[in-house]
C-alpha cells in the first residue's frame, strides 16, 4: 500500500490542524484531554497528574506519530490506558459523579442550564455504568465523533470489537439512562 | 457486526448526549499548573538522562500505564521491591567510590560540533550540565563515578551524562524534522550513531532516522536501515512507525 510519506505531507494533506508542535499540541487539545480523562471516570483531584502523565507520554511519543492521522484518537489513546492503570488501584475506583456540583459553571440556575446540568448528570451516570473499553469506544464515538476504523487503530482493536463494544455499551448506556429517567419520575 | 449493520443511536439517548456538551473544561489554574509541572517533569528527566523515562520507555502503550511515581511503586511489590536493591546497590557504590583510593584518570571529552538548535518552546529540553564540557581547552578529571550498581566502569551501561546527551541530540533531530528540515535532522541523528551506536536511545534514533530517510526521498537507504531495524528490534513499539515510513515510499 502506497501511501504519503509521514510527518512530511501533514500540513498539505488535509490534516494541517494537527499541531506538529508539542507546545501548540499541548495548547490546542488540553481541554481535550481533561474532558477525557473525565469522561473515563478520572476524579478531578486527579486530573491534573494523569493530564501531565498524558502529555509526558505525547512528548516521548511524538516523532512517532504519524500526522496522516488525526491527533485526538491518538491522544484518546494514552488517556485511556493511562486512566485504565489508574483505575486499577481499588483506592481510585470510585466515579466522578459525586462531584459534579463542584465542576459545572457557576452561571445562574436558568431553566436551560439547570437542564443541561441534568443532562451532563445523567451522561455520566451513563458513562459510569460502561466497562471502561466499552465507555472507550462509545466517548470516542458518540461524543467525540470518529470513525470506527481510527478508534480501531488507536486501540489497538479489531475493527469487529469495536463495534460491538460499542452495540454493548449502547445498549448498556440507554439502559441506564432510561432507569434512571424513570426513577426520578416515580420520586 | 460492521459499521454498515451499525444501527442508528436512539433518539432520545442521541438528544440526551447532544444536550450535555460541552464537558465541563479544565479550570484556568490546573491548565497552569499541568505546564508548569510538565516543563520541569521534562527538563529533570533530561538532567537526570531520562532514567525514568527510559524506564517506561519500553513498555508499550497499551500496557498498565504508570500513574503518580508513589501510586505505581506502592502498587507493585515487584518495583518496591527492585527499586530497594537498585537503592541499596547504590549506596553500596556510592560507598565504595568514597572509600577506595583516589584514582585520577584523564578522559577527554569530545567538543559538540554544532551548537544545539535554540529552544522551539518552552517544553525544549535543556542540554544538562553534565553533558558539557566544564573547560573546552583542559582535558577533564574524570567525576567521581556515578551511584550506580557497581561494574558500570568495565561494562557498556551508559552515565547519565550519556543518557542526557543521547537526549539533546535526539531532540535536536526531532525538532528539525518535526519543522521539516529533514537535512537538518540527519546531523545529530548520524553523530548519535557515531557516539553511542549501542545507546539507550539507539532504537529510537533509528526509527527517526527511517522516517527522516523516507521524507528526503532517500529510499534504498531508508528500506536498507529499515530492515535492520527488523532485524535488531523485532518487537518494538516503534515498529508500526517504520512499516508505516516504508509503506509510504511511492
């Protein structure tokens, strides 16, 4: 397969909004990355270190990635595995939920806002009940917006897996959402 | 299941997700904080020749990743556990390299031919002290050795030091190519080769340099080096990187 040489055509292929630089990395997709490592169920007393951790990770990684690909998949990528080690110690095993009022903005309780408070509420209660390679793929692809292949590729899964963790997580998400919905209004 | 049996997501669960965004961002003050550390996390793994880094520079992506140092040696006894003896073994150095004579060897340090390309950012590395010479004109007195396990004088293992310059040329290459100016980068990726061509860093000087060869349209020499590459390194993590470079020549 002929493809383009990497790192050289970037800029000229299309995908010249991946920042080459690391400090134009850093600046462009920081929010990116904290939103992430949220959405994986990342406290955010922890955020910060794990946030470091992940760019620490890009800068050694960075002369190997190929710019023909888009950037945040790749990023995704060491969030998520960075997050998952962090997971794995049972003392960080708890969600993010409960602090929830701590992190939405302080702007007036509108109706609008309130009710996107309750959705975000209700997206992470959502997200929580996701095994955390399902609750990858379906941040990657019902929030982030890629393609299966890319989320494939930065997995390092088969392209079969990842969609069906994603028909799981789904199904597993609308569950939860739905039970949710229905208990508060039965209270 | 393929993306074309894909069905769509559900209506409400779609407006649901549609209706949370944005994701609460980061506050102003721990984007701060994140670079600050991070620049220093960067500039102290170079000085201290990226012993830490290098420690995890193997270990693929896609396996447990270290966390906070504390959390991830508290978790794995193993680590504990090796990181008592290397402690211990370099004491017993450090010990022994106070306690022996005094052995005066002249080394003579190799002057940089180039000057280091000046800092792109705030994130670029700075060349570590040790990795220069105190005095271009007097040969150096050798440093007292490093705490390390002892035998690092007879073996091939390198200093810091190494490990620092390996870094700053490494950097310096990336950077260039990372710019694109190719040419530039194949300076200090070939005078790495020459200083340390068993380094630390040696695959992944390699995998730069393929990739470099390949955009400057030298591609015998990137598939000649690419194939030793396979060779050397058959497992490497930076292998998807050299297929992907080789892939790419027309």
């Amino acid at each position: 397969m002929a493809r383009s040489p990497p790192l050289q055509v970037a800029a000229s292929a299309g995908v010249g909004a991946s920042p080459r630089d690391f400090d134009a990395i850093f600046a462009q997709e920081f929010s990116y990355v904290w939103r992430t490592l949220g959405r994986l169920g990342i406290r955010e007393p922890d955020r910060e270190d794990l946030a470091n951790e992940v760019f620490f990770q890009v800068y050694r990684r960075l002369p190997t990635f190929d710019f023909e690909r888009p950037l945040r998949p790749w990023l995704f990528a060491f969030a998520f595995r960075i997050a998952s080690g962090h997971r794995r110690l049972a003392r960080n095993r708890f969600e993010q939920s409960v602090e929830l009022s701590e992190v939405v903005d302080g702007a007036p309780c509108a109706d609008e806002s309130m009710e996107r408070r309750e959705s975000q509420e209700l997206v992470d209660r959502g997200l929580e009940s996701l095994e955390l390679d399902q609750r990858a793929v379906f941040v990657l692809f019902e929030i982030d917006g890629c393609a299966m292949p890319e989320i494939a590729t930065a997995l390092a899964i088969p392209l079969n897996t990842g969609y069906s963790r994603l028909r799981l997580a789904r199904a597993r998400f609308a569950a939860t959402v739905r039970r949710i919905k229905l208990q508060q209004g039965e209270s | 299941m393929s993306g074309r049996q894909l069905e769509r997501l559900d209506s409400d669960i779609a407006a649901l997700l549609r209706n949370a965004e944005p994701y609460p961002d980061a506050p102003v003050d721990a984007r701060a904080r994140v670079h600050d550390a991070l620049k220093l996390r960067i500039a102290d793994a170079a000085a201290v020749g990226l012993q830490n880094v290098e420690g995890d520079a193997g270990a693929p992506i896609d396996s447990p990743a270290p966390t906070s140092g504390i959390f991830s040696l508290a978790s794995r006894p193993i680590l504990a556990l090796a990181a008592t003896f290397v402690v211990g073994a370099s004491a017993g150095a450090g010990l022994h390299a106070v306690l022996r004579p005094p052995r005066d060897r002249i080394i003579y340090i190799e002057r940089p031919s180039v000057s280091p390309a000046p800092p792109a950012s705030v994130f670029d590395v700075v060349a570590p002290a040790s990795a220069l010479p105190a005095s271009p004109e007097a040969p150096a007195i050798e440093a007292p050795p490093p705490a390390r396990p002892a035998a690092t004088e007879k073996s091939a293992a390198p200093s810091s030091s190494d490990l620092g310059a390996e870094q700053v040329l490494l950097d310096v290459a990336r950077t260039a190519f990372a710019q694109g100016r190719g040419e530039e980068a194949l300076g200090p990726l070939d005078r790495h080769a020459q200083r340390y061509p068993k380094g630390i860093l040696a695959e992944e000087r390699e995998a730069l340099a393929i990739n470099v060869l390949v955009t400057l349209g030298r591609y015998d020499d990137a598939r000649a080096r690419s194939a030793r590459f396979l060779r050397r390194y058959p497992g490497s993590l930076l292998r998807a990187s050299v297929e992907a470079a080789i892939e790419a020549i027309p």
